[in-house]
C-alpha cells in the first residue's frame, strides 16, 4: 500500500487523487485520532471522486503498524512538523532505510536537509528521501454544520 503521514488539506488531497489515479487503496497515519471516525471523503471541483473508509483508506494513529504496511511514504505535513516526524521515524522500531521511502510532498525547498541530519543524528543512513511540490491546490469546506461530523468534503483543484 501506498502510505500518507498526515490527514490535513494536502494528505486529504492527496489520498484522493492517488486513490482515483491507480485505484488502491491507501493507509494513513495521523496523530489525531479524531481522525479514525472518518468515513467517507468527498472530493468537488476538478476531480470528483467519493472514498469510503476500509475500500478506499485505511486510518491509523499507530506508527509501527502504518511501517508495516508501506514502503512508500508521503510526508504531507507542513515544514514546522519535519523534526517532530523524522524523530518518530528515526525511533520506530519498524523503520528501515532500505525499505521505505520518503517522499515530501509540497515539500518546503531543504526539508529533505532536516530528514538526513536527524537520521544521521540516529544513525540512519542511506535513506531514499526527496523532496516534490504539490500538484494541486485542496482545502476543506466546512459549509455545511449539519454535515455529519463523519465526512469529510474537499474542493480539490488540479494544475493539469
């Protein structure tokens, strides 16, 4: 499977576009575990496409379970969170530079300095990182408060 570390704007962008591009399903971390009752994404807009959690996603807060599960991991957090991340990488007994892969995405220009200094810092070495800007623009409505608390609705906007 192919993994997020992240559920905000861009992870839920994210998810969406790469479940709909190559119909798999995709396990996400995330350290909300509001998170975990999240059933169904809406996506609007330029690509329209509905996942629904179990089929399309699966939701985790467990970090040695979501290494287990991919080797392929995009990072969708913001800059200010890489330190807090690569340390939880670097200290999960699952990690293993030569199986996963991390890929920043909507990465800020030097985020992949951070990931190598800390996993020097650990002794990690060798680790496939690179750095990619977002291809979209994604952001969550909040327009309806009726809405169940459930689902979440996105307006994702491609710049194909």
């Amino acid at each position: 499977m192919i993994g997020i570390y992240g559920l905000g704007n861009i992870g839920l962008a994210l998810l969406t576009y790469l479940n709909k591009k190559f119909n798999q399903k995709i396990i996400v971390f995330t350290n909300n575990s509001k998170n975990l009752d999240l059933i169904n994404i809406f996506s609007i807009a330029k690509i329209e496409h509905i996942l629904t959690k179990d089929k399309d996603f699966y939701i985790t807060t467990n970090l040695e379970e979501f290494l287990l599960l991919t080797p392929d991991i995009f990072i969708t957090s913001i800059a200010m969170y890489y330190e807090e991340m690569v340390i939880k990488l670097a200290n999960a007994k699952n990690f293993n530079p030569k199986i996963h892969n991390i890929i920043l995405f909507s990465s800020k220009l030097g985020g992949i300095l951070v990931f190598k200094k800390i996993f020097n810092d650990h002794n990690i070495h060798n680790c496939n990182i690179i750095e990619t800007d977002a291809l979209f623009a994604a952001r969550k409505i909040e327009d309806n408060k009726n809405m169940d608390k459930k689902y979440r609705k996105m307006e994702l906007n491609d710049n194909f």
